[in-house]
C-alpha cells in the first residue's frame, strides 16, 4: 500500500474511508521484509568516524586528571574528545543542569566522560576502555530513603492539598497507613540510541537522529556547537521504539556525535551498544508511597495524606513534569474529598531518570490502587466493590485534588460491562472453590481501571503543525512535527489526509519528521501525538481540498457546498470528475496545491502556583480484568486470562489501537513482575543487559487476551472523534499485579497471616514468595 496506485487511473478499488478502518501500519511492509531504514541502515557518507562513550567507574566524585595516551595509541583512533575540548557552552538537558561531557564533577556511574572517535565503531570501544581516569570519590546518594533523609532534591519539593485533611481524617471511622514502592524500567527500545551527525557547508550540521523530539535536538546541538537554530538540520524518518526513552535521552547521544563531528571535521556515529545504553540512559523512575487515609466501613476514601518520592538520578530532566503527572494521577479514577499529596523529587547518583509510558502516571496509579486494595482487605471487601464505591461520579463527588471537574466519567458503564462481559462475579466463586482445594497453586482475580488525562501539562507544548502537498499527479505527501516509533502515529495521520482530501489512502506518503520543514515541533509524546499533528494535518489537507472545490466551484458556478471530493472523485451535481484532472486544472490557474496546517488544543489552562486548572483536554478509560496463578512455593506468576475493554472514542485504526493496548498492558506486566534494576552499593546498575533484565517476550503474552473497544466518540472536539492511545493502557497491568496479591493473600489466609498483602512491585518470585510468608 505504501506505492501509490497510479494516481492517473481512477478506476482502482479503494476505500471510500480511510479513518476507521483497519490499515495496515504505513510501513509494515518495510518492516516486516527488513527494508525499513534506521538511522544506522543509512549508508554512511565517505570518512565516517564512529563515536564510543568513555564511562566513568564511580557514582559521584572529583575528576584529577585523564589519561589518554593508550587509547589514542589504538590503531585507528583519531581523537580522544574531553571537557576541554567542546565548541560552546557545556550545558545540556531539559533541566539546563547537565554537562556534555564533566569537566570536575562526576554525578553518576556510566556517565560518559571523554569521547573515543575512531575510523571504526571497534576501535573506538577498545579505545575507550584504555582511558585511564583519576577520580577521587564522594559519598553517593543512591535510594530514595538516603535521598529523603538528606533532603537531596533535583528541584524543591511540592504539596497540594485539597480539602480540611486533618479534620476528615480525624473525624473517619477507620484509618490505615501504608507503603507501596515502584521499580524503575529499561524503555528496552529495540533500536538503541544511536546518532549521524554530519558536518555541511557554512558551519551548517544535519543530524540523522533516533529521537521522539527532534525539535529539542536541534536546539541542544545549536547551543553545543554554539550556532543558531537554523543551522542545524535534524531528521528523524522513524525508531525502532522509544517508550519515553528518547524524548530527550536521545539528545545527549546526538549532541555527542555533532560534537564530534565539529572537532573531527568529519561525520560521525554514535551507536550505544545496549549495556552501555543501560548504563547511561534514564529509566522510569522509581517511586515510594506512603500513606494515611480515612475511610467509612464500605471503604469509602473520606481524607488521604500521600506522599509521593522519586528517584530521579543526578538531573532534573524531565522529572519535574513526571513528579507532576504522579500527582495528577494519584486519584487514579477515584473522588479523594480531601487530599494533602506531598511530592519529593531526589536527587540520587545514578543516571537521570526520564519519561516511560505514563510518564509519572502509573506510579501515582499504583499508590492509589494499593490503597484501596489494602482498605479492602482490611475491611474484608471485593476489592473491586471497594473500587466502584469511590469511583468519580456526580457533583460534588466529580472533582479532582487539582480542581478539574470530570466531565466524561464512562467508568461506571465501562466496568459494569467489563464485569459482566469477563464473568466477574461467577469467575471469583470458582476461584475461591479452586484455591480451597488447591494447597500450592493459588489463584487472584482482579478488576481495575484506568482515568488518564490527555494533554501536555505544560500548556505550551499542546500545538502542532503540518504540511500537505498535493503534486499535480494526484499523490500527496504530508509532513507533521510528530514522530513515528512503531505506534502508528504516521498511519493515522496519513488516514486522516486521505479523508480530508478525499483521496484513496494509497495515493498518501509521508515523508521524515525534519526540524527544517515543520518548526518547534512538540516531542511525540503524552500520548497527544494524533490529537495534535493529526490535527494539524486535517487543516492542512482541508484548506488545499477547500481550494480545489472554489476552483471548480468558480469554473462551474456552482456553490462550494455543491463540490465534495470523496475516494478521488471530484462530486459536482450530475458529474464525477478525476481528482487528478481537477488538481492539473487548478494548477494550471495558479491555485496553490500545498498548505500548512497549525493546531493548538482549546480549553486547557493550569496555574503552576496555586496547582489548579484543567490540565487535560479529556481523559482516557478503561478496565482491565485479569486472572494470575501463584505458585506459593518457587512465587512464580502466570497470567492466565486478561479481558480488557478501552476507550479509545472513534477508532481512527483498530488494528493500531488493539496493538497499543495490548502492547501497553503488557509492557506494564512486565514493569510489575519481572523487571527489576538493581544497583550495587557502589553506584553500578548490575542489570545492564537482557542477561539479567527480563522483559516480557511472546511466550509472556496471556493465551486467553480479549480485548475490545468502548463505542463511543470522545465528547470534546478531537480529531475523527478518536482519543489517545500510547498511554493509557499501560495502566491496565495494574489488574494483574493486583490479582497476584489476591492469589497471595488467599495463601496467608490459610496460613493464619493477615490478608493485607506486603507486596510491593515489581512481584519477582522472590518478592512474591516474601509476600507469602512474612
Ligand atoms: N508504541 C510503540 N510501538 N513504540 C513506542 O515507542 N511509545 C509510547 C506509545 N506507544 C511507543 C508506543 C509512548 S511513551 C507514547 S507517549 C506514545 O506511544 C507516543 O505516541 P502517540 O502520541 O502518537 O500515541
Ligand atoms: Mo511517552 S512517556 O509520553 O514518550
């Protein structure tokens, strides 16, 4: 589908529709046949050098000296790049609180601290292990609770609160405290990071990059090179995965390779091979929760008083808007009357720590959801009563700790299905049948949900723009600030063109995300990558279809509301004319077949003082209902069954969508259950490769995997009536974690333990079988 039928002949079978329809990804064919190009498929231009980082062996100290002379002994090597030697400013990230290379100071094990650049990518990783560093070392801050005692922040804490806490919690029947820590997780893009830089005429450099924001990168290599904006060129034609992991990550490695570039006078690569990208890159950030909350005997939450810490590593990043989204995301998706919600971002010696799917969301989720289930258990309720019972629902029980009124609550239409689609009720009974008579294998059952709100939090990034071509042939190119990673942001965008237009989907390409044909772009990510470009490129396609209907319109005195295009048919009263007739014609009369598209989401304003607003433009939903066995004595887990169903208002592609959700659910399995960083006393990530960290795989995906689509458009005014879909779903691995603790707290009821589960995540065997016995 990607080769345009020839436009010439009208005749071809297409789709009347594009949108809605179950296309196949734009490039699936590219991928599939292993001819879709990476950045590091791009044949090198001639006297490419290749960049290999120099890592530092301690978490925090003083940089004496550097000694180099081995490594440029290596044949082949050209340059060993220091501190010293960089173009411009030494400053890079998102916080403006990193260097591109320590001159003094090292803040993290792995830290990149010279540059190798050699004739081969080989010789320059050998090289790189021959630099020889004196480091005199400092006393490292690596957990949370080191961080919190010594008050380390990477930027100063926040408190919201919403409601007389003090007076609801005093006056609640009941009352529990608790605990819930999250793990990190390794994005485990499969395209690694990776970067060509390459030095033009004039001072000018373009960039190949792997990268969710090539906008951001432009201007941090602009400002590393110390050149304007303009004269650096940065293109992005798709990634094998990002997940978070290069929206701003991926800048480092291709400020490092433009650095490069300009020192050496040559193009250069940078290709992290996937230990060292473990070691240097940012992950999700771990969080710890503590609570108190308040409650009436049905489990009704009356006050809460949270406090929320992340592990954000030795810079800010972007851990200042996910600490945010941990906060907006603490009421998951139920009405907290009164909340006081304290958030730590701490400052630890590891690498800094950077967006992941949910960005912030899932850890505020979590804290909420362990709440409930540990209300429940004290109570001895169906967790998922306990859950309904404090859904969000009519005034006043419809407002937000942030002061955002819920406006499109679906949840408690959305559950019931669920509930009785997936068999709740019946399914429980046979379960608690099945672990009275079962002495080791035990089974969980559990229903959650999920309330994300759509938006950027930042205002500003909530705009998009986009350009469509229409050649005189009928084909169209279209061009938007997004990125394509494998989500199918480019698909839908393409479907989108092709409705407006009015033309086949095939007849639709689109071209590279590149800094010099749409501006200022926003990084892909918050999940608003359609909302916002497919917007944008709707207002492109419409203005260049509105022309072409006042042209035949004019050339036939007829009204405009009498023309339509529709399947590349040009609609007037009586006739059918070709698209790529009318489009010749009007290009003929100087009619501009081409025009640029630009949206910004309406509605949404936040006050950063008083932390009120309406930060989201909607919210996403769904519900997951999962079944897991237990194996009480080795505390292996299986997910035996998963019945989801998800809002992703119209469907704009539902064989994209399916995929994001259940790509999303598992991905969050695997965050909750098997994926564990662990970090040596000494600062060393000891995970740092697929050896030691386990990622789901196929053989990981539930047998018994329904999921199915909430039909109903999004109630605001988005693009086709979709709504998001990278994020949300994640959410949903939350109904398997929360199984396993239904699994284990039947076994320590058998046992004579309480039923209140300690079991934090990631449930790894170990954690489980502590769970079982403590
Ligand atoms: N799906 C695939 N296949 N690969 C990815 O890297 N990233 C996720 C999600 N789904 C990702 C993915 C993340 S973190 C986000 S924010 C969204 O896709 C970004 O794309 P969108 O805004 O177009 O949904
Ligand atoms: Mo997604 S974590 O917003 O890149």
């Amino acid at each position: 589908m990607n080769a345009p039928d020839h436009p010439g002949i009208l005749n071809v079978k297409a789709e009347p529709q594009a949108c809605g329809v179950a296309a196949p990804h734009e490039a699936a064919h590219l991928h599939v046949s292993g001819r879709a190009l990476y950045v590091d498929d791009v044949p090198e231009p001639r006297g490419t050098l290749f960049v290999a980082p120099v890592l530092s062996k301690v978490a925090h100290g003083r940089l004496k000296s550097l000694d180099a002379s081995a490594a440029l002994a290596v044949p082949g090597v050209r340059r060993v790049v220091t501190a010293t030697d960089l173009p411009a400013a030494n400053v890079v990230g998102a916080g403006h609180d990193e260097p591109i290379l320590p001159a003094d100071l090292i803040e993290y094990l792995g830290q990149p601290v010279a540059l190798v650049v050699a004739t081969g990518a080989k010789a320059a990783r050998v090289a790189a292990r021959a630099v020889r560093m004196e480091v005199e070392p400092l006393p490292a801050i690596l957990t949370i609770a080191e961080a919190l005692a010594a008050e380390s922040w990477v930027l100063p804490p926040v408190h919201l609160a919403e409601g007389d806490v003090e007076a609801a919690m005093a006056a609640a029947p009941h009352r529990l405290q608790g605990e819930f820590a999250m793990g990190g997780q390794e994005q485990f893009y499969l395209e690694g990071q990776v970067a060509l830089a390459m030095p033009g005429e004039d001072g000018t450099m373009k960039v190949l990059s792997s990268t969710q924001h090539p906008g951001e990168v432009q201007h941090w290599v602009a400002d590393a090179l110390g050149v304007p904006a303009h004269s650096v060129q940065v293109e992005c034609r798709r990634m094998g995965g990002g997940f978070g992991g290069k929206e701003t990550q991926a800048g480092h490695i291709a400020v490092w390779a433009a650095v490069a570039a300009r020192i050496a006078g040559a193009p250069c690569k940078m290709r992290l091979d996937r230990d060292d990208d473990f070691l240097i890159t940012g992950k999700r950030h771990p969080f710890l929760g503590r609570w108190t909350v308040g409650f009436d005997g049905q489990g009704r939450i009356l006050a809460i008083d949270l406090m929320q810490a992340a592990a954000c590593g030795f810079s800010a990043d972007l851990s200042g808007p996910i600490a945010d989204r941990a906060i907006f995301h603490a009421d998951n998706a139920y009405y907290l009357p009164a909340a006081a919600i304290h958030s730590y971002r701490c400052k630890t010696h590891t690498q800094s720590h950077t967006a992941f799917r949910g960005f912030g969301g899932p850890q505020g989720v979590g804290m909420i959801e362990a709440a409930l289930d540990d209300i429940a258990r004290h109570l001895g309720l169906d967790p998922l009563a306990v859950r309904r019972i404090n859904l969000y629902g009519d005034a006043p029980r419809d407002r937000t700790p942030y002061g955002m009124q819920v406006t499109d609550n679906i949840l408690p239409a959305l559950i019931e299905r669920l509930e009785a689609d997936c068999g709740y009720a019946g399914r429980r009974e046979a379960i608690a049948r099945w672990n009275a008579a079962s002495p080791v294998i035990k089974r969980g059952l559990a229903l959650t949900p999920v309330k994300f709100g759509i938006s950027f939090t930042a205002t500003m990034f909530n705009q998009a723009g986009a350009l469509v071509n229409v050649y005189t042939d009928g084909s169209v190119t279209v061009n938007h600030g997004g990125t394509e990673m494998g989500q199918g942001l480019h698909t839908k965008v393409c479907q989108v063109v092709a409705d407006t237009l009015g033309v086949p989907l095939a007849w639709v390409r689109i071209t590279a995300t590149d800094t010099g044909r749409v501006p200022n772009a926003s990084a892909t990510a918050a999940s608003s990558g359609t909302d916002l470009n497919g917007r944008a490129a709707e207002f492109a396609a419409r203005e260049v279809r509105d022309r072409l209907r006042a042209h035949v319109a004019g050339t036939r005195g007829l009204d405009v509301a009498q023309v339509s295009i529709r399947g590349g048919k040009v609609l007037v009263p009586g006739a059918e004319l070709d698209f790529v007739a009318v489009a010749k014609a009007a290009y003929a009369a100087r009619v501009s077949l081409w025009s640029d598209g630009y949206y910004a989401t309406p509605k949404i304003h936040y006050d950063h003082q008083t932390m009120r607003g309406l930060p989201f433009y909607y919210f996403a939903y769904g519900a997951a209902a999962t079944e897991v066995a237990v194996d009480t004595l080795t505390g292996e887990t299986r997910v035996l069954r998963v019945d989801i169903l998800h809002d992703v208002g119209r469907s704009i592609n539902p064989a994209i969508d399916l995929g994001q959700i259940e790509g999303g659910f598992v991905q969050a399995v695997g965050w909750l259950t098997s994926e564990e960083l662990v970090w040596k006393p000494d600062g060393t990530l000891a995970t740092h490769a697929p050896s030691t960290y386990k990622i789901p795989t196929s053989g990981d995906v539930p047998a018994d995997f329904h999921v199915a689509l909430w039909p109903e458009p999004n109630r605001e005014d988005n693009v086709y009536g979709s709504k998001a879909v990278g994020e949300p779903p994640f959410m949903l691995g939350f109904a398997a974690f929360f199984a396993i603790r239904e699994a284990v707290a039947a076994a320590r009821r058998e046992q004579g333990r309480t039923p209140l589960v300690p079991l934090s995540a990631p449930a790894t065997p170990e954690a489980v079988l502590r769970a079982v016995e403590q």
